[in-house]
C-alpha cells in the first residue's frame, strides 16, 4: 500500500506557516507500514486540488489532504471535493448538533457560516472532529481512498487517531514498522559515522535499518525494524553498545532533549543549577523551563551581557576584563565560579563568545565560544567554534552548555 499526502493553503507555500502536518502523517503512517511516496503543497484553489487527485489517485491507495476546510469564503476543498466525487451537500443533523453545543459551550454565537460546516458529501464517510467544527470526509474511488481532514494540526490528529488509523487497520493488513532514536550531542554526522563504523556493519548485517538524522547540535540515530515491535530488544541493546561506546556525545535512547535528560540526572543526584550567560543572552535558562517541574532543580540565571554588568552583576574586575578581554578562558571560568556563588547552587554553567556575524577578531573569529561548569569541586573549561551564524551559534551554545554540565557531573569532561 502506497500513500501520498496534499497539503492545502496558500501560507504553506509563501512559507507562513512551517507544514508540520505532513512531518506527522508521514512519521505515524511509516510507523504503521504505509509508505508516504508523495507530498505535496498546493494552492486552495479547485483546479489545483483536482489536478492533483487526478495525477496521484492512480498510482496510490491512499491520499490523505489537509487543510481548506474552515468556515470562511476562501476554504474550497468540500466544495471542490463534492463537485469532484460527483455529489452533493446536505446538513447532517448529528454534526449540526455537534457545532451548535461547541458555541454555546464558549458562550459565542452561531454564524450561518458554521451551520454550513454541517454540510456534508452523500456517500462519504463522516470523520467525526471532537476538537473543532470542520468535519473530516471518507471518499473511495477507483480502488483509492481519500480522506479530507482541516489543516488544524490537533484537529488533524485528533481525526486520524480516532477515525482514520482504526479504519486503516481493519482494511489493510499492514506490515508495522518499529523505530527507536538515539541521540547525540556535540558529534558531527561523518565523525559519529566513523566512531560507530563496526558497530554500523553489525547493525545492518543484523537485518535492522539505520538512518543518521543530523541537524544543528544533534545528530539523531534511527534504527528500524520491519519485524515490528518484536525487535525492540535488539534495538535497544544496539544502543545500549553506541552509549557505552561514546557516552560524551550519546545521551538517550528516544527522542529526548538534553535538557529533559539533564533534568532528570540533577533530580537524581539531588543538584541545582543556574547559568551565567553573556553570548547566548537566556537561551540557556530558556532550554532548562522548557520542562515541566524545572523549579525542582533551577534556581535562575545571570545575563551579563556587557563589561558593564559582568562588572556590576557578577564583580568581575575591570583590570581582568581589559586584560584578557570577556570572550577568553580567564574570564568564562570567573563567570562560573563566581555565578555559582551568587545563584547558590550546585552547578553554574557559563558562556561567553562572539555570536556574529560581525565583531570577530584574528585570534577570536566569529563562532568562538567560551564555555565553563562550575562545582565544588572545579572549574571545566572549554572553547569551541560553531561557525559564523549567529542564530545556530545561540543554538549550538546552549545545547553544547547543557551537555557539558551533563558529563561533568557524570565525570565524563577531561
């Protein structure tokens, strides 16, 4: 069985709005054995969306569309779709019912605008959408199915967990897939692939698929295993040998973020922590309450941006900042150290560094960045450069920071 997917809406293809719709669809449908081959984004606009269907539907058994079903005068994908399949509208009381008690439950009024969104295709199939008004549609032609959902992506999935995928199941029997992630920190793609080569040989010869998903800081591994969740063990034990093999870089086995993990390793051990950030300016504080129950462990942060309030804020002496200057090892160790104190905790991780893209020197070019841990035990010092893109560098920096603390209470920083 083979899928496509079409995404409708002007603001997908102007790039105002990011297509998270079709990452999901085609994750859960791989995840279930039923391949995305195609995707697309179009133009609400019906000569698109039947050209579409008339160039996909022969080569696949399932199209899924989203979005252009909404109230307004603008979504034409219902209208376009009935005129397609060759039918009609009609008010379905069930649905009418539905979308009047969803305004009264929000004490606003009814449009004649959203009666019509009770209007549904004879013959299709009624997808019910317990979190909105638009209803989804069934259609089946040709030895296709085709299934319209809104563009709203809880609603989307709401629709497909609770209609669509049961459905699926009961008419197809599907060779399930099952993957596991690992991931890495502070390793690039090539280097990761050359420290694991043996291991890589091993894993494919085993039957498994491995996949490197790289982007900014992290590179992902995906194993995948066409037997289903049967192999799970496998997998997890091939892991298990890649976090022993390069425990500095691998963190977790499934899709966890650094600061999720280094959150639970300081729940663990009964530590806090605070950061004192010049360069990256809270993009450090702002990963750590990201998780939820972080006040467990995070005390605060200190952003002392310029000379001025690392002198002010962190006391920091003039002397030692016109000497060696706020981007170097001196300094970055006193920022730790002296934040530490001041923020009472356990642990202070420090940055500073040159964002970019400008104020690079010979000897410090854009993409230098200074980052320290501070215990009580001493100070780990590092520099790295992560090139000269100030919005990856504020990225890097703090996932870099986050993972540092991680190995330097773990012993793993040397």
């Amino acid at each position: 069985m083979k899928a496509a997917l079409i995404s409708i809406g002007d603001e997908l293809l102007i790039g105002q709005t990011i297509n998270t719709n079709a990452a999901w669809l085609g994750k859960e449908l791989s995840a279930m054995g039923i391949p995305v081959t195609t995707s697309w984004a179009i133009y609400d606009q019906p000569g698109d969306i039947k050209e579409s269907l008339d160039h996909l539907m022969p080569k696949n058994q399932l199209i899924i569309l989203t979005g252009g079903l909404g109230p307004t005068k603008d979504d034409l994908t219902k209208h376009t779709l009935t005129e397609y399949f060759d039918t009609s509208l009609e008010i379905v009381p069930e649905v009418l019912e539905r979308i009047e008690g969803f305004f009264k439950k929000r004490n606003r009024e009814m449009l004649e605008v959203n009666i019509q969104q009770a209007a549904f295709p004879l013959g299709a199939t009624l997808l019910h959408n317990y979190q909105g008004t638009a209803s989804g549609m069934w259609f089946e032609k040709d030895g296709c199915i085709v299934v319209s959902l809104p563009g709203v992506p809880y609603e989307m999935r709401g629709i497909m967990n609770d209609e669509v995928f049961p459905r699926l199941k009961e008419l197809f029997e599907t060779q399930e897939l099952y993957h596991e992630t690992l991931m890495t920190q502070g390793i690039g793609e090539s280097y990761l692939a050359q420290e694991i080569e043996e291991w890589e040989d091993a894993v494919r010869a085993d039957g498994l698929s491995l996949a490197y998903l790289p982007s900014p800081g992290i590179v992902k591994l995906r194993l995948s295993s066409k037997n289903g969740r049967i192999d799970s063990d496998k997998i997890n034990t091939y892991f298990e040998e890649v976090l022993k093999r390069i425990p500095k870089h691998a963190y977790s086995i499934g899709e966890k973020s650094i600061s999720e993990v280094l959150g639970q390793l300081l729940i663990d051990k009964n530590m806090t922590i605070g950061s004192v950030e010049s360069c990256s300016g809270g993009t450090i504080a702002k990963e750590l309450v990201k998780i939820a129950g972080s006040s467990r462990y995070y005390e605060g942060s200190i952003v002392a941006y310029s000379y001025k309030e690392k002198e002010n804020l962190l006391g920091i002496s003039h002397d030692d900042l016109i000497k060696h200057g706020a981007v170097s090892e001196e300094i970055i160790a006193q920022m730790a150290e002296k934040g530490r104190k001041l923020l009472d905790v356990d642990v202070c991780v420090s940055t500073s560094g040159i964002a970019g893209p400008d104020g690079g020197l010979p000897n410090k070019p854009v993409g230098t960045v200074w980052i320290a841990v501070s215990t009580e035990k001493r100070v780990f010092k590092i520099c790295l450069n992560f090139g000269d893109n100030r919005e990856r560098n504020l990225s890097m920096t703090a996932l870099s920071a986050l993972n540092l603390v991680r190995c330097e209470i773990l012993g793993l920083n040397s």
